[in-house]
C-alpha cells in the first residue's frame, strides 16, 4: 500500500539577511517583480525569509480558499497588522477574533444592499461635480493628473455617503495625509528595525504631524455629530453613534468610532481613486475595449445620469472593472500567520510562520489566466467566469474577513466609468510611463497624467 508523501519543506530562498542585501534586495526595490518571479522559479509555494520572519507566498486558488476559507481559524492577522495599527487603531481591518466579530456585527447593516443602493444619488452627484470641472476646462489645456482627480471625488464620496459631510473640498490636507500614513506604514513593514515611534527621527515625526491632522479631522466630525445628532442620519457613523455592546450595553468610545472611520475613510477612497486610475489607464491603451463602453454606456443611458436600477444593464461596464482589478489589484498581498502547523500544496507550513496571498500574483497566474497581460473584459462573461476556481479573482479577499464594502466599492466604480465615459475620452499622455507603486494600496507611482477630450 502506497501511503502519502509526507510534506516537504517549500523552495525558494533561504537568505537570512536584511532586506538590503542579497537576492532580497528585490523585494523593498520591485516587490511585485519579487513574486511573480518567484512563482515562476519555484512554483505555486514558494518560501522566503525576511530576517527572522518565515513567509510562503501561496499562489494557487486552492491553497487561497483553504488560507481565507477552509482553515480560516488558523490564519490570523498576527504580528503584522501591529504596525498598521500605528494609523487605523483597533480598526476592523487590523482586529481579530473576538473584538473583530463585534465590529463586523455592528457594522455589517450600513452595508446591507438596500442601503448601499440609496447611496447611488450621493455617487452620480459627487461624479457631476467632477464632470462640471472638466467641461470647463480650456480646449486644448495639457494633461491632467486623473489618479488626484479620483482622490477628490471618492473623498466627496465617502464623505457624504459614510460620515454625511463633504470632504473633497478637504483633500489637499487629506490626501497628502493618508498617502504619509500609508508611506510610513509600508516603511516599517520593510525596516523591522526602524526606530521606535516615540523616537523623534525625521520620519517620525512626518507621521505624527500627518496623523495629527488626519484625528482632528475625524474628531471633529464625531464632535459635530454628538453636538448636533441627525435624526435621519442613515449613514455609518450615525449607526456606529448608535451601536451598544450586547451585552453590557454601553456605546462605542470617540477613540472607537475615529478607529472605525479612519479605517473607511482610508479604505473607501484611496483604494476606490487607484481602482478608477488603472480602469482608465487600461482603457486608454485598449482603444477598443473603450469603443465598447462606450457604446455600452450611449445605449443604456441615452444621455441620462445612472441610476442604481441601471446597473445590471451595465454589464461590460463592470466587467471592464473587475478585470482592472484582476491586473491591477488595489491589495496586492496580505498576510497571514499560521496557529499551527499545516500542509499546503505537499508543502510544509510551520506553525507561527508566515503565509502571503497576492491577488496580483494569482490573478496572473497562466494555469487560470491564458495571457495574463492581456487586458480583456469578456474573461468575466459568466461563463468563463464560472470555469474559472472560486479564488483565482479575489481583490476583496473572501470568506469572514471579505471585504464589508465590495458592493460599495464596485457600484461606485460602475457609476462613475459610466458616467466619465458617458462624456469623456481620456487617452495617454504622450511619453509618459505609467509603473505602479506597492504601497500597502497599489497606485500609480507618479500619478496617472491623462488627456481629456469630449465623447
């Protein structure tokens, strides 16, 4: 009787080095590059270590659904989500167990479908601001920075539909703001041995001004909120004003609610403005696949604003996004450590280890994805789709720990393509290389400078 190999210890490097040195170096200068190499050269499980931290990049769909769905108990956030934590605090992106399982409870009814639909309105109306500005724009003016312009409108966004305040006439403090936050945290990431935060080093205390400005913000919102409450305030913070403990019964702290707010706030714009950013960016080098939204969008509209009622009828329109983020993914990696040990893959998973699911690397991977460059929307068609593993497309993640605001987030991303591409032409500055940059979010790393022109 054959009995089953046993596993085996993942290949890949064994460099225990700084990150500076060696083939590591790669990883701080082209971290995207690093994977998908790595993927290649050893396969879907491919181990590496980062000083003492062991990590397995797992790059096969199955090995994904067993990490975020089948073994999800073993796999938590660990010591990984500490330094985020620096900025969001105890917010649901960085908590676990128990104290995740009540914020996702109290939380989980502002997404509730009904309710992200009547957030449509507040969506188009934010977009037809945007739309105001380019009109006026003078003919003829060179490009324009779309990746900062789509900062402002899903600050507006966020701002009117989660907290019930404009916040893009805020984002020349915000947005430099969240982009310094986000910057040091990917920065500690990489330098484990970075000074400590209280020490007042040149970077730290970048971080603290940034942060400063970014809680006076949110504190101020929930200090007008409590001073003057809205009583037909449907919005997330009036629920999270609202939420008492189950069992105790006591409300939520303003340290609590600026966590949870800050988390949305950064999560419900930046992540949202670079989707828009490479969907734009794609169609501008696919001139056809932009014929085709827009004769999409000329049909089902015919001239009209969109409506939620509309989206179902925009069916390449949202494939156009879903495949933007196939190739650009706004989370291109995410951590998880090992309870225990497991087996993934015939491979060794030792417990207290590190495992690192990458959207982008999987999301390329050529056994799920014939031509993984290749921009092309019809692969969401539902039946490719459906022959296709659950987790071979997973930008939101999957399983307890999906994304609250997917729903959220792809019917802004259809709204506003569809309305830009109602009216506008945006087309490649000439000579311009657009590269992304991996930092925590995947963005452009000099902005996205585009020419506009009118439908």
């Amino acid at each position: 009787m054959n009995r089953p190999l046993a596993p085996k210890t993942a290949p890949g490097l064994r460099q225990f080095l700084p990150m500076s040195f060696g083939p590591m170096a790669r990883l701080r200068t082209d971290p995207l590059g690093f994977l998908l190499d790595g993927r290649r050269r050893f396969g879907d499980v491919f181990r590496f270590q980062v000083g003492p931290f062991v990590i397995h990049l797992l790059a096969h769909p199955d090995h994904v659904k067993r990490v975020l769905v089948d073994e999800q108990a073993n796999y938590e956030r660990g010591w990984a989500y500490n330094i985020p934590r620096l900025a969001a605090g105890e917010g649901l992106v960085t908590t676990d167990g128990p104290a995740w399982r009540r914020l996702r409870r109290m939380i989980q009814p502002a997404f509730h479908r009904q309710k992200i639909e009547a957030m449509a309105v507040a969506m188009t109306d934010a977009t037809e601001v945007l739309r105001r500005r380019w009109r006026a724009r003078p003919s003829g003016e060179g490009p324009l920075d779309v990746a900062a312009e789509f900062i402002d409108l899903t600050l507006r966004i966020v701002g009117r539909t989660l907290l019930g305040v404009d916040l893009g006439g805020a984002a020349d403090r915000i947005g430099p703001a969240i982009a310094t936050a986000m910057e040091y945290v990917q920065y500690r990431i990489d330098n484990m041995l970075a000074p400590p935060l209280v020490f007042p080093t040149r970077r730290n205390l970048r971080f603290r001004r940034a942060m400063g400005r970014l809680d006076a913000l949110v504190f101020e919102i929930i200090a007008g909120r409590r001073r003057e409450p809205c009583r037909d305030a449907d919005d997330l913070l009036a629920r999270l004003l609202a939420a008492r403990d189950e069992e105790t019964g006591e409300g939520l702290t303003d340290r609590e609610i600026r966590d949870q707010l800050l988390t949305f706030i950064v999560a419900g714009h930046e992540t949202t403005a670079a989707a828009l950013a490479w969907t734009f960016h794609l169609l501008g080098r696919n001139p056809e696949a932009a014929g085709r939204l827009h004769a999409e969008v000329a049909d089902v509209l015919q001239g009209r604003t969109p409506a939620a009622a509309d989206l179902p009828r925009l069916g390449y329109a949202r494939r156009v996004v879903e495949e933007s983020l196939r190739i650009y993914p706004t989370v291109f990696g995410v951590l998880r450590s090992a309870g225990r040990a497991d087996a993934i893959g015939g491979c060794r998973i030792p417990a207290r280890s590190q495992v690192l699911l990458s959207p982008y690397v999987t999301q390329r991977h050529p056994d799920f994805w014939p031509d993984p460059e290749a921009f092309d929307p019809d692969r969401f068609l539902p039946e490719r789709a459906a022959a296709r593993p659950r987790f071979a497309w997973f930008p939101f993640l999957g399983g307890p720990h999906q994304c609250i605001g997917q729903e959220f987030a792809m019917m802004e991303a259809v709204l506003v393509v569809a309305m830009i591409a109602q009216e506008f032409r945006l087309h490649p500055a000439p000579g311009v290389a657009v590269e992304p940059k991996a930092v925590l979010s995947l963005r452009p790393r000099d902005g996205l400078p585009m020419t506009i022109q009118p439908a």
